[in-house]
C-alpha cells in the first residue's frame, strides 16, 4: 500500500531496505516491521515490502525534508546509516536508531557511523560485545503462526513426492559461509544408512557461487544420491514455509552467522535441531533439550549429532515440540517488536 498525504504528515517511523538482493537482514526486517507499524506510523523504504506497512518511495522522502517532528529512521545496514545521517545533516528531522547482528571487528566507517546514531541494538550479547558504545540486546523473533507445525507432517511430506518418510533440511544461500558442503558431506555419509530419510537445501544458487554448487552437484552424484539430496534453488516465501514444515530435523550448519533465522523458523515448526555454534545459536538452543550444538565446520561433529535423531524420528518430534514451545516463550514476533518499540520511546 503506498504511502498517503495523512500518514506522511503523522509518520513516525522510516523503515528502509536498500538492498535489492534478498537476504536474512531483509527477512527479518520484513518479519518485524509490520507489528511495529501497529504501534507505530510506519513506511518502508526499497524493495521487498512486506504487507502490513506502508510503502513510501524516494519522492515521498524528499517531501519530509521540511517537516518539524522527528522520526525515526531505523537502519540494519551501513548504507541506509550512511544515508540517515547524510539526511540529518542536509535537515531531515531524524533520529537514527542502528541494529547490529555483526560479531566481528567493526571498520572504522561502521565505527564512526554507530557513533552517529541515537540508539544502537544488538541482536545477542555476542555482537553487543563488538561495539563501542552502550546497546541494547533485542534477539529477533519469528511469526508463530506462519512458521507452525503442520497438523500432519507425514502428509505434509508427502506432497513433495520424495523418496522415504522423514526430511532432513539444511536452508539459506549455497556457498561455504552456510556450511552447505558440510551438510551435504554428513548427508553422504547418513543417507545410505537411513533409506528413509531425504536431504532437502533450500536457498539460491548466486552466480559467484556456481562453482562451489557444481562441486556439491559432482558430490552428489558421486555418492548416487541424486534423488535423495535436492536441491531446491531460490523459492518463494510461502513455498519455504511449506519445507520447513515439511522437516523432521533441521541442520544449521554455518560457518560463521549475525543471528541466523532458520534457527528459530525451524525450531517454530516442530523441527528437531541440530545448531553449529554460530550466530545467535548459543543463546536460542538449550543443548540436548530444544536442539543439540555442535562446532562450525565440523562434518564429524554434526553426523554424530544427527545419527540419534535419524535413527530415532519420535525421539526428534519430541525435540522439535520443545524448540516450538521456546519459540513461543522467548522469541515471538510481539516480544521483539516490543522490546524495539521501548527504545524508540526513549528517543521522544
């Protein structure tokens, strides 16, 4: 819906998204900006708009320029804080709010620009450890009913017309920082003692990844388990919803993660979890209760983690029920969007 002459005089919140290339920053802005657009007059800035908010464009930011009250421009990358701050500086009346996911060394322009900015979250107290200055721990949510259980996995599955009865699902973009070829490696090893069980990645195959795709592609054949390791490409939102619903067990292999997402959407379906340690993984999973962790990169590792579950499918439904039941406790969609709303009221 795009923005209206009524909102843009009352509009309190910019949310932008300045990068045209879907990734997990732009899905959990998506997730959370509608509910902060019921407490707040929202508009989205770039592509990707998700329902439930307003969709403003760069006209409509030009005519802002002369208001009085102050908004706030809540940004998630360095390019949409180097442009709020480039705007305040030319008389946009904005308060800059930053969130950090990042748990690495910062570089001195995104040091600088986190010093511009009224408000700084983190999303773990991992990368709140990485700042230089005070923040706010505010862990992502998922949307509960979008990401639940299916009434009836069995049946759900079968609409995919795999081989077996289980799936196994390793999600995000194919390349080695999503420990993909780890995935794929305990999967060679693991299939051909559990015929029931298929393989599934879901996520895109970018250009500059071609070759590490191929070189999985190779593998596969190699192992003969084209039909029971797929590889879907980049799908649709909905469609993704369906997979998740679709698994038994979820592996989060990455190597190194700002919070990672599939956590929590896997864990909100039902999926039992197997968690490199990477990311927010440390904080969301209680080893041996709503997942198990293991270390990133280590294809030894995540094939003894996975073996129990395979061989043990109720034993995962258990699982999988208690990382639902954390979901709903501790990372909701409300609960994040409430904690960020108590910052924003800070800034009045």
């Amino acid at each position: 819906m795009p923005i209206e002459n009524n909102l843009a005089s009352d509009l309190q919140l910019i949310v932008p998204n300045l990068h045209r290339r879907y990734s997990g920053v732009t899905a959990t802005n998506r997730m959370v900006a509608p509910r902060l657009a019921q407490m707040y007059r929202a508009a989205w800035l770039g592509p990707h708009v998700p329902d439930g908010i307003a969709r403003m464009g760069f006209t409509d930011l030009l005519k802002l320029r002369w208001r009085r009250t102050p908004l706030i421009w809540h940004a998630r990358r360095n390019d949409e804080m180097i442009v709020g701050v480039l705007l305040r500086a030319l008389g946009w009346p904005l308060k800059l709010v930053f969130t950090s996911a990042a748990q690495r060394h910062h570089t001195w322009l995104t040091r600088w620009l986190i010093r511009q900015v009224d408000a700084v979250i983190a999303t773990s107290e991992l990368s709140a450890s990485f700042l230089k200055r005070n923040a706010t721990v505010v862990m992502h949510g998922v949307d509960t009913d979008r990401y639940a259980p299916p009434a009836d996995r069995a049946a759900v599955f079968a609409e995919a017309n795999l081989p077996g009865r289980y799936a196994i699902g390793c999600f995000g973009r194919v390349r080695a920082q999503k420990g993909t070829d780890i995935f794929v490696e305990a999967m060679c090893r693991l299939l051909p003692r559990y015929p029931d069980f298929t393989a599934i990645v879901v996520g895109a195959v970018v250009p500059e990844q071609q070759g590490f795709a191929e070189g999985l592609k190779r593998q596969i054949e190699a192992a003969g388990l084209q039909s029971r390791i797929v590889i879907t490409g980049e799908l649709a939102i909905e469609e993704v919803q369906r997979w998740y619903q679709r698994l038994t067990i979820y592996a989060f292999t990455s190597r190194n993660e700002g919070f990672g997402l599939t956590l929590i959407e896997a864990m909100s379906s039902g999926a039992a979890l197997v968690a490199a340690r990477a990311g927010a993984a440390e904080f969301v999973v209680e080893d041996g209760v709503t997942g198990v962790l293991t270390p990133p990169g280590d294809a030894d590792a995540l094939v003894a983690a996975l073996e129990p579950l395979m061989s043990d499918p109720a034993s995962a439904n258990a699982m999988g029920e208690r990382g639902r039941e954390r979901v709903l406790e501790k990372f909701s969609l409300e609960a994040e969007a409430n904690a960020i709303a108590a910052i924003y009221r800070t800034l009045d």
